[in-house]
C-alpha cells in the first residue's frame, strides 16, 4: 500500500537499528548504552506527565491507548454482553468527573464515622479484618492466601510485614537529606488530607500517622533480607502463633478474614507480627483510629474529588519529580486493567494478538531451552551431581505465552455506571474473596499474574514458570519483520532472563517442581556463591546519582538473569542461518547487531527523584548498567567491537564474571 499524500513514493522500510538513534561520536568500549542511544536519549526527554521514558514506556504509552480504545468502544456499544458492558460502565464510572466532583468525600465519610464509633482494642483488630474484606485497605500487616513453598499444591494463609505509607522502611529511618525532604513532605500531605474530610485536628492527626508508621518501619526486615526465601519461612500452627501474640487470637482474625480450614500459616517476619501485637495495646486508641482512617482516605484518594487527587500529586511530585499529573484516561484505563483484566484481556488480544506470534515465540522458547541446557552441560565449575538436577529443572519448565487457556469472568462484582468508588471497592472484594476461598481446593498453576496487554515477563519459582505477556511481543522486543539478530537480543534475551532467573540467588533454592528445597551440593552452592558475590561487587561499584551507588545485593537476581540471559541468548542465535551467513545489514554484523538490539531495550532517560526513589525499592538496575554490565562480561563482546585495554569499560579476561 502507498503511504497517504506521498503518491508514487513506497513506505520508508523500518529501521531495526537505526543509527539516526545513535551516538556515534561515542567509542563503544566507552559506553556501549550512550553510543547504541546517544541521540534517541538526547531527542526523547521525560514527558511531564511522567517519570521516565524509554523503549517499556514508549509501549505502555501505545497499549494504554489500545485499552482506552477497546473501553470506548464497549463502553458505547448497545446491547453489548454482560461481561463486556461491565468494563464499559466502569470506565464511564471512572470518566465521569462531574459525579465524582459532586461527591466530595462523602463516599467514605460512613467508613470514617465507624471507625470513630470504635470502643477499644478489639474494634480496631476488628476492623483491621474487615477493611481488608470490604477492599478497603490493609493496615497494619498484610495477609493473604498462597502456595505453601515447601509444598506447593498446597493453599495457605500467609501474614507478612506491612503497615507503611513511604514506598520504603528507609525513609522513615534515615537521616539523610532526601529522606527528611520526603519525610516533612509526607507530614504536609497528611494534614491536607485529613483537613479535606473535616478533621479540625490534622496536625495531631499527621504526627499520630507518622509515630505508629515510623515504629512499623522500625520493625521491617530490608528489602535484601526479604530476599532470602528461608528467612522468610516461618511455618506456626494457628494455635502456636496465637501464643506469641497476646493480643491477635489468629483462630479468630483469620476466620473473620474469611481464610477458613487451616490449622497453621506461614509468617514472613515473626519479629514484625509481635512488635505489632505490643503496639495495639501501647499505642492510644485515638491514634489506632486516626491510623484506620488514614488507610481509609488513602486507598480511596484516587477515586474521589479532583481536591484529593491534587494533593495526592502533591505529594508524588516530591517523591518523584514528575511535573503533570497523569492523564485520567490512562489512569482510569490501568485501573480496569488492573481490576478486571481477564475481560479486558480477551478483548485486547482478539484485537491485537497474532496467533502466529505465540508459535514463533514458542520455537524461540524451545532453542533457548535446549542452548541453556548444553551450557549448563559445559559448566566447569558445576558437578555431574548437581548437573543433573539442574537440566532436570529445566525441562520442568512450564511455558505460558501470550494470555491464559482460560479466563476469569469476575461473576458477582457489581458495576455501576456512576459511582467509581464502589466499583472499584467490588473489583478488590471479588479478587479478595477469589483468593481467600481457593483455601483447601486444588493449586490452579493455570492462573496468571499479569494481564495479557502487560510489557513485562515473569518467572514464578513456585509453578517453576517462565510467563511471556502478549504486550511484550512487540519492537523492540520482538517484530516479525526483523532479522533474527535483533529479535535474539530483544525477546531472546528475555526469555534467557525469565529462564535464568529460576537459577538466580534466589530461584535456584527452588527445586524442579517448584518446592523450596536444597538440590545443590554444599560445593556446587559455594562456587556459585563465589560468582553471585562478584556480581553484586560490580553493581556496588555503579555511582547512580551524585552519593548514591547501586544496591548489588539488591538487584543480584535481576543482575544474575540480564548477564545469564544475554549469554544464553546469544549462544542460541548462532545457531541460526542468519547468523551462520554473517551478512551486514546497514553496516553492522550480525553479532554488532545483536548487542545493539539489546541495549535499545534498555533506553530510557528517568527523572533524578524517581531514581532515587528506585534505587532503594527496585530489584532491577538502572537501563544504562542493564545495557552495559552483562556485555562488559562477554568475551564476544569485546570482539565484535574491538574493545581494548584503556577504554573505560573495559575489563581484563580473568576479571570476566561467567556464572551460566
């Protein structure tokens, strides 16, 4: 087809690497991220409404507009079935800002008045229970029901650390200048809040928030010792655990939690669940209430008056800098996403999804698998012994590609046209209730955690799964047109991460069917944390912005997945007839190719104060050392673009970290 008002002229062929994006000036033993994005970086600032900007946003930019779409259409479609026309009418709940404007705070103000009324301690754990059941929060401790990971087709009650508004323990703890900004910042957004429902004594409200925060802060494992999957199980019988808190009879909480039929749970941090169970009877009641309140306000801000959305932005523009709030179209689109995604997702991918894409990723799937076991065959510093527990693991894997063989029909949530809090108050009691009553049935391992539109992939130790959403098989990850060098680096290597995070610091305690349980041998295990150690000293040694480094035992599982993932990925693309034919295309081979296909994933320019802010709560590395660090490790690397001593990513052979 000719391209409209350009007659006579054919469509311009998309450029896969296309070096109008590149830095050129800029040696590739350098800094391979600026010379494979130099320019895009340059022409492609964070938008306002935003706080960052690269190849994952540009993506989530097109499939927001794709939902948003596929909502106007249900939404004005007569006659349209249920299930459609309850994300029709949620959306229009959601669009509909002069109801909402109207409203004020009054669709919350009976849960306050109730939470006023309470006469002692156990009116608030009882109220505790019943937010939770109501979706209306999760103060205090967060509860749940999951797969018991020593014996994972089983369902059990799981209790774990919570309690928090900052989106990390630090922030309350330390002294620095940014967590205090943050900190004086918090306490001005409280006040405000509690000043829009009426309270005449936000002042007092905002301290008595920030004294019971700040001591559950004070009572939180970091975000690195919950990533020990033995620390973090701690298996009690009701009866035992009850014994250790005076004040919280588990029998009866998790009863009124709707968690029914169990006689143990699985407690993350026990230390955490006991200072809790002091400070119900330590801290005032009032100050309880005012806590409740707060989670009450919190959780329903966004779906309330545009006064309670401003100051919620408020607050967000010094966590992380972004200048414009939002677009609601795009925050009400990932709210029904969000909610009710399987309806959401049949529609997405009927509309945008090929077939022949799950079959293409299906065979790419299949080489990185079997590259990944001959590789594993090859290790010289890994036993025949733990070898072959190893391969074993991985032909376990299950492979979920595109969206689930069966959908969720949310049957009972109950959605209105006008009112958006309820809505969404329905959606969270549906998804409670979903999960509470699997308790005592089958473990369903069909179930997905993301929805279809999500650009994203996972790896779950439990079901040892390896899950492609349909939204991720998209340029630069994947496109049908590209040569397999920049497919290979994109979607290959994601697929070798997903594969290799089920042999990370963390996934690889996780046996071949998913149980948490030792199949190394204690030698096998010491080599391997020889080489995880000198993976987390390179990432210590990254300076992020101004005093602040990467947190290399932080990041040390997606560390592990991006220099596995890319090795895997690489090695499985030369087995391919494009790469055995060693044609240039637009000047480069196909091993530049490859390795430029994988540093434009990672492009993206971020905001300092989100950054900042992710530098302590995201286990993924900043896009510059994703892009940078794994090659620095790669022998082929250092080849295929003449990186020698004295450029500045250069490292000695014996210095190369081999892991997978």
């Amino acid at each position: 087809m000719l391209m409209a008002g350009d007659p006579g002229k054919k469509p311009r062929k998309k450029k896969y690497i296309d070096k109008s994006n590149m830095d050129l000036s800029v040696k590739p033993g350098d800094n391979f991220f600026q010379y494979a994005n130099g320019t895009w970086l340059k022409n492609n600032p964070v938008p306002a409404s935003k706080t960052r900007w690269g190849s994952f946003d540009v993506l989530r930019e097109e499939s927001v507009q794709r939902l948003k779409n596929l909502l106007e259409e249900v939404g004005s479609s007569a006659g349209t079935e249920t299930a459609t026309r309850m994300i029709g009418d949620f959306y229009a709940s959601a669009m509909d800002s002069i109801s909402i404007e109207s409203k004020g705070w009054q669709p919350i103000k009976a849960d306050l008045d109730r939470i006023t009324a309470i006469k002692d301690v156990n009116g608030i754990i009882n109220e505790i229970a019943t937010l939770r059941t109501m979706g209306g929060g999760s103060p205090l401790f967060s509860a749940g029901v999951g797969q018991d990971d020593k014996n994972v087709n089983v369902y059990i009650p799981e209790i774990g650390q919570g309690g928090t508004t900052l989106p990390d323990r630090d922030y309350y703890l330390k002294d620095d200048a940014r967590s205090k900004t943050i900190r004086a910042a918090y306490k001005t957004y409280l006040e405000a809040m509690f000043g829009l429902v009426g309270n005449t004594n936000s002042m007092n409200a905002a301290d008595a928030i920030m004294r019971i925060e700040t001591a559950l802060a004070k009572a939180q494992m970091s975000r690195v010792e919950m990533r020990d999957p033995y620390k973090t199980y701690n298996k009690f019988s009701i009866k035992d655990f009850s014994a250790m808190t005076p004040g919280l009879n588990w029998n009866n909480l998790l009863a009124m939690m709707k968690i029914n039929g169990a006689d143990s749970l699985l407690v993350s941090n026990p230390s955490f669940i006991k200072t809790a169970d002091v400070l119900l009877s330590a801290v005032p009641l009032n100050d309880w209430k005012t806590y409740l309140q707060w989670s009450i306000i919190k959780g329903a801000a966004p779906y309330l008056s545009s006064a309670f959305v401003k100051q919620s932005f408020q607050f967000n523009k010094v966590l992380s800098g972004q200048k414009e709030e939002t677009p609601r179209w795009q925050r009400m689109s990932y709210l029904i996403d969000g909610s009710l995604g399987d309806l959401l997702g049949q529609l997405y991918v009927n509309k945008y999804f090929k077939p022949e894409a799950k079959q293409r990723m299906q065979d790419l799937v299949n080489n990185l698998q079997s590259t990944f076991e001959s590789r594993i065959q090859q290790l010289n510093w890994m036993s025949g012994e733990t070898k072959i527990k190893a391969i074993e693991k991985l032909h376990a894997f299950t492979k979920k590609i595109g969206y689930p063989d069966k959908w969720k029909t949310y049957e009972g949530v109950i959605i209105s046209k006008n009112d958006l809090l309820s809505n969404v108050r329905s959606a969270r009691q549906w998804g409670y209730n979903y999960m509470v009553t699997r308790m005592g049935k089958p473990v369903d391992k069909t179930e997905w955690g993301m929805t279809p539109s999500t650009i994203n992939a996972y790896y779950n130790p439990s079901n040892n799964e390896i899950v492609f959403p349909a939204g991720i098989l998209q340029f630069p990850f994947f496109d049908f047109g590209a040569d397999d060098a920049v497919n290979y680096g994109g979607i290959g290597a994601v697929i070798g991460h997903e594969m290799t995070h089920g042999f990370d610091d963390q996934g690889r305690q996780y046996a071949a069917d998913g149980n948490l349980k030792d199949w190394w041998t204690k030698d096998d295990a010491d080599k391997f944390k020889l080489r995880a150690d000198k993976v987390v000293d390179q990432y210590n040694g990254f300076t992020v912005l101004d005093t602040i480094h990467l947190n290399g035992k932080l990041t040390l599982g997606e560390n592990l997945a991006d220099l596995g993932g890319l090795s895997i990925a690489y090695e499985a693309y030369t087995k391919t007839e494009e790469f055995k034919k060693g044609k240039t295309i637009d000047g480069f081979t196909p091993t530049q190719r490859f390795f430029l296909g994988w540093s434009q994933v990672w492009r993206s320019n971020t905001l300092p104060e989100t950054q900042a802010q992710l530098v302590l709560t995201d286990p993924h590395s900043p896009g510059i050392y994703r892009s940078n660090a794994p090659l620095s490790n790669m022998d082929v690397w250092y080849e295929a673009f003449d990186v020698k001593p004295g450029d500045k990513m250069y490292k000695p052979v014996e210095e190369r970290i081999r892991v997978w």
